[in-house]
C-alpha cells in the first residue's frame, strides 16, 4: 500500500509522523464514558454523541470541533483520549480553528490533565507536543504559525520556559524567521505589560518570563538575523519601564 503521507525526509517530519503513529497506537480502542452525556440542543444528536461510544469511527470535522470545544463533560480526560489521534493528526494538517485562539486548543488539553494519565499515555502526548513544536521551528510554512502553537503547547502543558528553551536551540534562517515573526506579533501587547495570548493561569508570570526571553535571547538573535531596526528598537522598550518607556524616541504612541 502507498502511503497518502507527504514526503517525511526531514527528520523533524519523521519524528512528527512517529508520534502520531504513536497517539494512534495508545489510544486505539478508547471510548467516552458509557453514561456520558451533554446537551442535545446546544451540543449535539444522540446519534452523535453515541459516536464517542464507539472506538477508532472518524468524526466529520464540525462533530470533532463540537466535541473537543466543550468545558462541560462529566470525563473530559475519556472523550479527550477517544478523539486524541483524529484531534492531533487535524492540528498537524491545519483543519482545527479556535474561535478565541490556539490557546484554546491547549486548554483542551489541560482540561483533560493527561500529564496525569498513565505514563505510557502521558508520554506519547508530551512526544507529540514535543515533535509539532520541533517540526513547526524547521517548517518554513507550518499550518500553525510558530508564536500561536507556543500559546497552545504553554496552555496545554501549563509552562512556558521549555519550549522557548528548545527555540534558543534551533538554529537557522528559518527559526529565525519565525522568531522575528512571533516579536511583531506580541511587541503590542507587551509594550503594555500584558501577556500576548488568553492565558487562564499565571498570566502575569508567563507575561515577565516571555519579556525577559525576548530581551536575553531574542533580541540579540534578531540583530544577527538582521531584522528591522523598528522591531528591535520595540524590543528593547521591553526592558523600560514607566517614564522612560513612554518619553524614548522610539515609543510607537500605542495607547491601551
């Protein structure tokens, strides 16, 4: 049989591929709750909801969004396990959207607490999260922009500094260009010290953490990579604060 997969020479591909393979693999066989139950009118049929009771059915991509979005289960770590490899191999390919943002998708994550599940559970998640990120740093076009996938893998495993500690370790033309990207994307919302994604825990200590990153590593890096002088001057109002941010030349007049 030929596989439908696009070429996998890269080895961050074939991590990626290895760890679907292996989400599909623990969690073949997973089912909702028997007696699991949501609301008709605002969720969904029981057509559809029987459909979680059953292993292994592929779901139409409006029924996996309907499902995966929900704060109200009774088992939300059982029906987050019965979708998980459809779930994962849809975020790889682009085709999950997240009505307030990619933290979203992460809260999904932390809702279901798989970093408490079994540990050969647990593990294949934390490879996965681990290999998408890998994959989207060396992807010179990833179906999820690098500085949005950061906001869902932070909220998925509740910190930060991992993963912008495995960015220092990518080098290239293309991390770079995804460091540069995710510097103009959040500049705004630093500038007026708040954290540039819809965290629910330890905002403000993700916000002091991911300035500090900028300043120590990213700056620095952005200045080597060549990145325009306007960035890097909005980069370095980080490290200002009060008067002396708001009165330098290069404050942009942003008002909040």
């Amino acid at each position: 049989m030929t596989s439908s997969r696009p070429s996998a020479a890269h080895p961050a591909r074939r991590r990626l591929d290895a760890a679907l393979d292996g989400l599909a693999v623990t969690f073949r066989g997973m089912t909702a709750r028997p007696d699991e139950d949501n609301c008709e009118c605002h969720w969904g049929s029981a057509e559809e909801l029987a459909l979680l009771k059953v292993p292994d059915i592929e779901l139409d991509d409006d029924l996996l969004r309907r499902t995966w979005r929900p704060v109200d289960w009774s088992d939300h770590a059982a029906v987050l396990r019965r979708i998980l490899p459809q779930f994962a191999r849809s975020l790889v390919a682009g085709r999950v959207e997240a009505f307030l943002g990619a933290e979203e998708i992460g809260r999904s994550f932390d809702r279901g607490h798989w970093q408490q599940w079994p540990a050969e559970q647990a593990a294949a998640v934390r490879e996965f999260l681990h290999a998408w990120w890998t994959h989207t740093l060396t992807d010179p076009a990833p179906a999820l922009c690098a500085h949005d996938l950061l906001a869902l893998i932070a909220e998925a495993s509740g910190e930060l500094r991992p993963w912008l500690a495995h960015w220092e370790s990518q080098p290239g033309t293309t991390a770079d260009r995804h460091l540069a990207a995710a510097a103009d994307h959040w500049e705004y919302e630093l500038l007026g010290d708040d954290l540039p994604w819809d965290a629910w825990d330890n905002r403000q200590e993700k916000c002091a953490e991911l300035t500090a990153w900028l300043l120590d590593h990213a700056r620095p890096r952005l200045v080597a990579h060549g990145a325009p002088d306007e960035l890097l001057h909005r980069i370095r109002l980080l490290g200002l604060t009060g008067d002396a941010r708001w009165d330098d030349p290069h404050w942009p007049g942003y008002r909040y």
